[in-house]
C-alpha cells in the first residue's frame, strides 16, 4: 500500500525556441503488490510517450520519483498548478 500518493506535472516552454514540453510522474500501487512509477513526456497538447517502471517497494519508487524530479528542476521544468493530465 503506498502511504501517501505522488504526482507531479510540469512544464518547459520558451517561445524564443519554439519548446512548449511537460513532464508527468506518479507513483501507484498494482493489481500485484508492487508499486509502479509511471513517467509521461512530450510536447504540450500530444499524448507524448510513456514509460512504467515497476518496483517491490515503494522506498525504490519514490528513489526514482526524487532523482528524476532533481533533474528535470535543473534542465528548467516548473510546476504549473495544473492537474496531471490523463
């Protein structure tokens, strides 16, 4: 069971490079047990890419979840307020 949930969504545009990309994470609980760290990008308004990282504890999710938000705040990703975006 996770103990609290994590979900993050942000955003990187510069209209000088003609760049408008977002950045979704959140971390949920399986049908099996284990925890699953599910990672979306692209340009806003596409459906982007997805991929799932799947871990048998949540420590190692949320490991993940920390190192990827700590790069994607240094390459200028900001929050935006907005929901995360199914």
């Amino acid at each position: 069971m996770i103990a609290q949930p994590y979900q993050l969504y942000v955003e990187r545009t510069d209209t000088a490079k003609n760049m408008a990309r977002f950045y979704a994470m959140s971390i949920e609980p399986t049908l099996f047990g284990d925890v699953c760290l599910t990672r979306r990008w692209g340009r806003i308004g596409a459906q982007g890419q997805m991929m799932e990282h799947h871990f048998l504890r949540e420590e190692e999710a949320v490991g993940l979840f920390l190192d990827l938000l700590r790069q994607k705040r240094n390459r200028g990703y900001r929050p935006t307020g907005k929901a995360a975006q199914a």
